[in-house]
C-alpha cells in the first residue's frame, strides 16, 4: 500500500483527525520451538475516530490491546486487518507527525536535556541556532529552565517524563500518543504533570490519545474516555467528559465522582469477563493482572 492512500470520503468528516476502521490484531505464539504457532486475538473489531485537537484517553483492563492499538497509530506496528488513517491518509509507518511519550521515558542518557530535546530537530534537519531556540522554548514550557544541561540520571522521574514531553512537542508532531505517561512517578507528581499536561495541551492544541490505566485520570484530562474490553479488545463505550475546563479543583465535583463512577462501573464488567476466562484456564496471568489493575 502507498503512503499516499487515502480514507474513502464517505466516512472521512472534515474534523476527523484519526481514523482506525475495523481493526484486527492476530499474534502467533509458539510455546515451544518445534511446536506450530497459534494464533492469539489481541484486538478485534476495533473502530474508533479522534477528532482534531481532542484529548481522547484509552482504558481498558490490563493486556486488553492497549498499547498494542497506540503502537498501530505510530506506526510501530500493523493490523492483522482494517486500516488507520491519519488526515485521511493511510499509516504505513512511523513518521514525525506524531510524536510518541511513553512510560519509563525513554531519554538518551548520553545526551543533556537540551540535546534530548533538540533530537527531533535534528533528524528535521533544523539549524542550530533555530534548534536551540525551539529547545529552549519547550523546556521553559516543561518547567526545566536552569535543568539544559543537566544529564538523565541527575533528574527525578518527574523530570525525566517532563523532558520526553518536550522532545515529543519540540518537533511539532500534530498529534502526540502517550503510553501510560505518568505511570513511574508518585502520585503528586502524577497530579501536578496532568495539569501541565492540560496546560500546554490548551496552549498548543495538539490532538492526543492518552492510553492510562487510572480512571480519574482519564476523566481529569479528556474529552472523551474510549473503554476497552477484555481481550480481544476492542471499543466497549465512549464517555464523553462534559465537565468544564479548566479543570483544576475538579476532582472533588460531584459530576466528576458520577462519571468515575460510569467508568468504573464498564470496567468492572469487563474484569468479571475477564475472571470469567481465567476460570476456564485461558491466559491466568492475564485475568489476574486484570484484576490487580484497578
Ligand atoms: N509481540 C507480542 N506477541 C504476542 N502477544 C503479544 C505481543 N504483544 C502483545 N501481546 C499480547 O496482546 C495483548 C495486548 O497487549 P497490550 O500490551 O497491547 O495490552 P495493554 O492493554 O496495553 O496491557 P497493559 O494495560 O497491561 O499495559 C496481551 O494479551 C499481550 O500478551
């Protein structure tokens, strides 16, 4: 397929950024060498659209197919069938219109927080001097002016997630995919990088998916809450988060206590499903994370 395929217009709407039609995830697992390899359903029948400039955040009981659907919008993976589309456009691969935050950070140890900053840049090809003044803008954004030239392993992880953030925005990806983000850091930390999370997202408008598995996060930052079944996961609801920004102080809103509550209540389903298979002797492990994970 061309990078250049394009979505059919019939269900492609002016504002719609992200577009995943029908997806299925197959992978073949051999549990010994000279066995032949079945096949696992991880995602099936997936549909989901993500409007511009949408904060839409992901939940769904452990192994569900989160992450595995966030790597398909990269690009860092393909469905086994149907077709995510970008601005109308098929994704193929991975490309610096989407930038990628993920948990544990995954910074450059080698480089100072300016040159993890300026990474994209380079690859972009920007001059130096324009580099670093977008570097120095971002870092700014993140709360780490002084921290340019400090290393990896002299920051918090707090920190460290805020300079994945701003490597992820200072190349200007249009849209920005984060994998349980704010998972490594304690839980104030976690509180005060969601509302600088909003914060820049209302500066700078980025369309996001947000993959967590905290319901109150997902419900403090969103526009809408996609709710994943147990496996094969797929899209079990959409709650749309009609609470008003910004949302500081929010948490303690009756509005906010009934749409966690919502929300919980639709995974507490899938994790009875989900007990339900691992009473059968499918994937144990699986049902036992998925209970530990709310
Ligand atoms: N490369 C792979 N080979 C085989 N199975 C895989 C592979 N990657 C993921 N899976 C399986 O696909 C399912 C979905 O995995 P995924 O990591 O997407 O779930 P998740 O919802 O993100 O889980 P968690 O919330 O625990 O991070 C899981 O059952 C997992 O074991």
């Amino acid at each position: 397929m061309s990078d250049n395929q394009v979505a059919p217009t019939e269900f492609f709407g002016a504002d719609d950024k992200i577009i995943a039609r029908n997806i299925r995830r197959v992978f073949k697992i051999k549990r010994k060498p000279n066995e032949e390899a079945t096949e696992f359903e991880a995602i099936k029948q997936l549909d989901l659209t993500v409007k511009q400039g949408e904060f839409l955040a992901i939940v769904g009981p452990s192994g569900c197919g989160k992450s595995t659907f966030l790597d398909m919008i990269a690009g860092l993976a393909h469905p086994s069938s149907g077709e995510i589309y970008m601005d109308g456009k098929l994704i193929t691969g991975p490309a610096l219109d989407r930038g990628i935050v993920m948990q544990g950070y995954a910074l450059f140890p080698w480089r100072t927080v300016r040159k993890n900053v300026e990474f994209g840049l380079e690859i972009k090809k920007v001059p130096s001097k324009d580099r670093k003044e977008i570097s120095q803008q971002y870092i700014e954004l993140v709360g780490l002016k002084n921290f340019e030239d400090r290393y990896p392993h002299e920051l918090s992880g707090g920190m460290k997630q805020r300079v994945a953030i701003a490597r992820a925005l200072a190349y200007d990806p249009e849209v920005l995919l984060m994998d349980e983000p704010f998972a490594a850091v304690d839980a104030q930390t976690r509180e005060v990088l969601q509302e600088e999370l909003l914060r820049i997202w209302e500066k700078t408008r980025k369309t996001i998916v947000f993959v967590t598995h905290g319901i109150d996060e997902a419900v403090f930052l969103a526009d809408r809450v996609a709710v994943m079944t147990a496996n094969p996961g797929t899209i079990k609801e959409i709650v749309t988060i009609n609470l008003p920004r910004p949302r500081d102080g929010i948490r303690s809103s009756a509005d906010f206590g009934w749409v966690r509550h919502k929300i919980w209540e639709l995974l507490q389903t899938e994790h009875f499903t989900a007990g339900k298979t691992k009473l059968s002797g499918k994937n144990v492990a699986e049902s036992i994370s998925a209970s530990a994970a709310l």
